[in-house]
C-alpha cells in the first residue's frame, strides 16, 4: 500500500495527472512552500503549455517570486486576459526594479513578496531602522524561502544579535555555518563598549569611544555578513560620541555625524549633523542643511534653527571682542614706542618732511621708496661740490634723506609717523662732520680704495677729482 502511494506521488511530480497536480502545486502556494509549487508548475507548463489553467498558475507563482523576465518570456503572446494582465504587471515592475530598486522596493515587494532579493533588502532595511521585530516576522512568514537561503539565515542571526538573543544567533552560526568565532569576538566587541560606556570622565570617554569605533571598522573590514553584527553596538557609539562631542562644541565631528545619519535615519540624526557643521564653524552648510533635510517633527527644525541663530551672535560678539583687544593692543604698544622714544604728536600729514624730501607721494610703496633714496643720495652727493658752504648744505640734505629712509622702509616706524607720531633724532640726522663720515666707513669697512660694491640692500657711490681725496659714501636701503 506505502508503495502504491509513493509511485502515485512520482506521478504526480511528473504531471501525468494535470488537473490534481495543478490542485497539489496551488495548495504548496497556499502554504508557503513556492518553491515546491514552482517546480510542480514548471513540469506541467513543459507537458502541456496550451492548458490555461496551468498557464495561469504558473504565471501567478512566477508573479508572486518576482521572476518578471520569465513571463515575459513564456506568456508575452498570451491571449487570455488574466494572463495577459500578470504580464502587463510583470513588464512595469521590470522597469521599475531596473530604474531605481532601492526607491521602489517596498511596491515591488509588495506585489512579489517571494522574491529573496526583496525580501532580504526589505528585512535589512527594517534591521537598519531597529525595526526588530517587523523584520523577524517577515522572515518567519517566509520559512521555506530561509531555511534554504544562507544570507536570509544570516540576516535572522544578526536579528537575534541585535535583540539580545546570543544563544540563538550562536545557535545558527554554529549549526547552519559551522561558524563559533564571530559570536566569541562579538561578546568581546560588547564587552569592551559597556567598559567604555562607564568611564565617568566625559572626555576620557569620548577618546575611548572615538579608538573603540576604529577597532570596529578594521573588524568590519574582513566580515562577509550583509549587515555589520556591530550594526547596533556602533550606532550607539557614535550616538554617544557626537553627543560628547556636541556638548563640548568640538570641531571635526562631520564625518561621524554623516555615517550616524545614514545608519539611523532619524530626526535626532539628522538634528546630530546639522549641529556637527555648526560647531566645525560652517554656519551656511549648517543653515543650507536645516533647511533641506526632512524632519518628520518640525520641533527639531525649529531648535536647530535657534542653535544657529545663537552661535551666529556668539560668534559675532567673539569677533568684536577680538577687534577691541586687538584695537587695545596696539595702543598699548603704540604707547609702550612713545614713552620709549619720547614722541610727541602732530597733525601735520608730513611733519618732518620725509615724503617731499625722498619726492615720493604718501601711497608710496617701499620699491618706489629705495628708487627715490638712490637718486636722491647720488643728487646730493656732497663730494661733487667744491664750494664749502654749499657742501655742507649738500651734507645735511643728505642725511636728511637717510633720516627719511630709515622710517619710512621700517613698517612699524613708518605707520606711526603717517599717524603723527614723531619720534626722537634718527642717528643720520645728529650733527657730524665729513671727518666722522671716513671715520664710520673705516670702521665698517677698513678704509678700502677703490670702487667698492656691496651686497643685498647696500650700494657705494664714490667720486674723485684730480689732486683731492677719494671719498666714499655709503648708502644702505
């Protein structure tokens, strides 16, 4: 009797009975088991492809496991109507899968609830939004379709991680993937991060978090999981850590705040990241941000707005209080230079005469500076004047345009005498005759004859005249 029944079943199997094996495959629809239903269906559709019935079947089961280009392939000249309509459906969500998958995943599942790639990016989708227990139920509604599937079994495994359920996760790592060391390093991974989470010190646990989130990126690295098993552990890490950080207004937090927000997808991350670009001191992202972003509760839009607005004016009162202390420090310096060289003050634009003596207008750059000194020292060449009066005038003119030189080249010297502020005698303007002139060249440089040429900014300019003394005039710049 047993043997009768096994070869009935066969016959099954083989669609030698069309109308009961069509009743058998609908009933493994009915049941879930799809799989079992598809392969019934496609021995029937090979022995007999005229029958209807069968067709229509098929075309459903085909349907619900989102095999579109199937039917496109076997029922595109399909007369009947139901038929024809399942391959209408069958081409749209063709498009729709190659046009953008992750933006239509939720209809295409809807409407091919069988097919494991949209089942396992439905449940990964749940898991990343810590949807646990949809995700779980999904997959449990789906049995037959797990059971025989390697990355919907690691998908239930990592859903009993992130419940908390170690022994059952343990239980399909080490039974469907003969795999017992990632369930040891993550009881390690966890253990590490409740340490961290009891430090006390707010900064001390802000660097133990920031290094704990490397260590689990170089993990994450090697791991072939769809989703990291350290999904949870450092979402919450990083939750803590811009937390940390945020409160302490620390720059450079933007790239975690970024990963944070996609993980999460929430409105408290995204409130997280406006406020990680506003204390980087990037008030326009931050504002071009809080204005993009969809926050499903406006009260998080509303508050990151008012940050901004009250960082925009800490900010600006910083910057104010900065250009005081500035403003005071040079005028305390300015002071600290009078009391030093005894200055006094003037409201006369050129109060000594620098600028009309080296020819050069108030704008003047120090390029134009030095060309004007050079001529002027070779126009005022005492040495070319034989007359003594007129040489010793041409002495003086001299050293009034090295006084002039001097201040003017020397940027400090220079502001406070375009402020007015006129300081004690320059050395080249003290009182000393040619004598002293040879005495000063001498000791610089040895009383050396000739037409002597010197480095960087110094020129010598000499002169001599049959049955005198060469002199030699030193002009720096």
């Amino acid at each position: 009797m047993f043997q009768f029944f096994i070869i009935v079943w066969l016959q099954r199997l083989k669609g030698r009975d069309s109308s009961f094996t069509y009743d058998d495959a609908m009933y493994h629809y009915r049941i879930g088991d799809v799989q079992q239903a598809l392969d019934i269906f496609t021995n029937l559709h090979t022995e007999n492809s005229s029958s209807t019935a069968v067709n229509l079947g098929y075309a459903k089961v085909l349907y619900s496991c989102g095999k579109y280009k199937k039917i496109l392939d076997l029922f595109n000249e399909e007369k009947n109507e139901s038929i024809s309509e399942i391959v209408e459906n069958a081409r749209m969500n063709k498009k729709k899968a190659e046009r953008n998958l992750e933006e239509n995943i939720e209809d295409l599942y809807t409407e091919s609830p069988y097919n494991i790639d949209f089942l396992e990016k439905i449940v990964l989708k749940k898991i990343k939004k810590n949807l646990l227990v949809e995700a779980l139920q999904l997959l449990s509604s789906k049995k037959s379709l797990v059971e025989n599937n390697k990355k919907l079994l690691q998908l239930k495994a990592l859903i009993f991680v992130f419940q908390d359920k170690i022994e059952a996760a343990e239980d399909i790592f080490i039974k469907e993937f003969r795999d017992n060391k990632t369930m040891k390093q993550f009881k390690s991974i966890r253990q590490e991060y409740k340490n961290i989470e009891n430090i006390r010190d707010k900064r001390q646990r802000f660097y133990g978090l920031r290094d704990f989130l490397l260590k689990i990126d170089t993990l994450d690295l090697g791991s072939l999981l769809p989703v990291s098993i350290y999904h949870n552990i450092k979402l919450g890490a990083l939750k803590e850590l811009l937390s940390i950080g945020i409160h302490f207004k620390a720059k450079g937090l933007v790239p975690k705040a970024e990963l944070y927000n996609k993980m999460a997808d929430t409105d408290n991350s995204r409130y997280i990241y406006v406020l990680a670009y506003l204390y980087s001191g990037n008030i326009s992202e931050a504002y071009s941000l809080v204005e993009t972003l969809h926050f499903e509760d406006e009260k998080y839009r509303s508050s990151a707005r008012s940050k901004i607005l009250t960082e925009k004016q800490r900010m600006k009162e910083e910057e104010e209080e900065e250009r005081e202390r500035q403003r005071q420090q040079e005028e305390w310096q300015k002071q600290q230079r009078r009391s030093r060289r005894g200055t006094k003050k003037s409201d006369d634009p050129d109060p000594k005469g620098y600028y009309k003596s080296l020819g050069v207008q108030k704008t003047a750059t120090k390029k134009e500076i030095k060309k004007a000194y050079i001529k002027a020292a070779r126009k005022y060449n005492p040495d070319l004047i034989e007359d003594a009066k007129e040489k010793e005038k041409m002495t003086k003119k001299l050293m009034e345009i090295n006084s002039a030189k001097s201040v003017l080249l020397d940027d400090e010297k220079r502001k406070d005498y375009d402020d007015g502020i006129i300081e004690g005698e320059e050395p080249f303007a003290q009182d000393f005759d040619q004598k002293q002139f040879s005495d000063i060249f001498s000791m610089f440089f040895g009383g050396a004859g000739g037409n002597m040429g010197g480095a960087g900014g110094s020129r010598f300019f000499s002169s001599s005249r049959p049955g005198q003394q060469q002199t030699y005039y030193y002009y720096s710049y």
